[in-house]
C-alpha cells in the first residue's frame, strides 16, 4: 500500500467519524425535543383563579324585555351578567335553559348585583307575549334574568359582531328544522362583568354530548368567572 493511499484511507476514517460524531449529537437532539414536548402539559389555566378579558362590548342596543320593558345593553353596567341565545321554539335551547341556566339563576338569583340575559335570534316569533309566557315557564323574574326581543337584522348583527357568537343561519331542510329548530346558533354561554367585558365563553351543550369530565369542568370555568366577578 503505497504512501498517498494510506493518507487517503487515515482522512476517509476521519471524516466518517466525524460524520457519526455529528450524527449522533442531533439524533440525541431530537430524543430531547421529544421528551420535552412530551413533558409539556396536556392543558393549562385549568381552574385558575383569574380570567382574561375575552372582549370589551363598545356599542349598545336597545330591545324589549317579556314584560314589554325598553331595556339596553348599557343597563348592564356594574351588573355581572351571564348572556345566552335562544329562541321559543329550539329544543336544544329548551335543554340548556331547563338545565344549565336554571341551575346557575337559582344559584345566584338572590345576589341583586347578578342577572341572565337572553336574547331571541327568532324576535318576529318571540313577541313580548310569548316571551312572557317563557319566562313563566322557567320561573324567571324579569328583575333578574331577561327575555329580549327586537329588530332581527339589528340584534344578529349585534350578537355576531359585537359579541362574537356565531353567525346565525336559518335551516332549510324540513326534517332538520323538525329536530333542531329554524335557526342554528351558537349554544355558547357567556359571563360578562361589571364593565361589560367578557370574562369566559363555553358551550355547555357540547361539553355534555363529550363526557361528564369535560361538562364538569365547563361548569366550574363558568362558575369560577361569575363569582370571581361578583367578587371584585
């Protein structure tokens, strides 16, 4: 083996190894990126004891309530408010209220400084009478929990740009109204505080078709941003 090939040889070796030095520095690099991410938790902020601002409500509306009442948005201020769609005739609506919104009015019914506010995306059927008549059905004083009516293109434009729900639709198909009702909307509750600030937005009703975990933690975000707010 001549001179010039056993440099060769020497340099290749050098090089190979080096190439399995380098190699094996990023595969252990890899191993740590995948620990570490795997060490991360799955959620966080989970029963915490402060909330953020979701929003801040800067325009106002004027509606009717089921006593026929002008009432606005603005009314609201240093109340804490917990805020919902719903119309008459919408079985899902009817589940939540008889569950969800009944539980937390009964609740905190009693603190003068809490209210429920609901708010028709169906107003032209929702009239103050059949309102009235829903709120009798659900044992909901009008000093404490409204039922509101108005303009419908004035009040979906509100609840979708202004607060941030979900853009109302009107179904067409007959079977699917005959389950769900006229008009998909979003089930989200809201909690808003004193200065008309959004607190924390959850669905309840899908938290529910999920599992009892999740449902129970939905409740407590939702009870926690009510009586953190109530509290300040």
């Amino acid at each position: 083996m001549t001179d010039k090939t056993k440099i060769t040889l020497i340099y290749s070796s050098v090089a190979v190894l080096c190439i399995l030095f380098i190699s094996g520095f990023i595969f252990l690099g890899k191993l740590y990126d995948i620990k570490a991410e795997a060490d991360k938790p799955l959620a966080v902020d989970i029963g915490k004891e402060t909330f953020d601002e979701l929003l801040q409500l800067q325009e106002d509306i004027t509606l009717t309530n089921q006593d026929g009442q002008t009432v606005s948005i603005s009314d609201l201020k240093d109340k804490v408010w917990v805020f919902a769609q719903f119309f008459a005739k919408c079985p899902m609506c009817a589940e939540r209220n008889y569950s969800d919104l009944m539980k937390i009015y009964k609740q905190y019914k009693g603190n003068p400084d809490f209210m429920i506010v609901c708010m028709s995306v169906d107003p032209e059927a929702d009239d103050v009478a059949k309102l009235k008549e829903y709120a009798a059905s659900v044992k909901a004083d009008t000093s404490n929990w409204w039922f509101l009516t108005g303009d419908r293109a004035e009040m979906h434009a509100y609840m979708s740009g202004e607060m941030k729900f979900l853009d109302i639709r009107e179904r067409t198909d007959e079977l699917e109204i005959a389950r769900k009702g006229r008009y998909a909307h979003d089930l989200g509750v809201a909690v808003f505080d004193q200065d008309l600030k959004m607190r924390v937005k959850v669905d309840l009703a899908f938290a529910r078709s999920q599992s009892h975990e999740l449902l129970k933690t939905y409740e407590e975000k939702l009870h926690g941003a009510i009586n953190l707010s109530l509290n300040n």
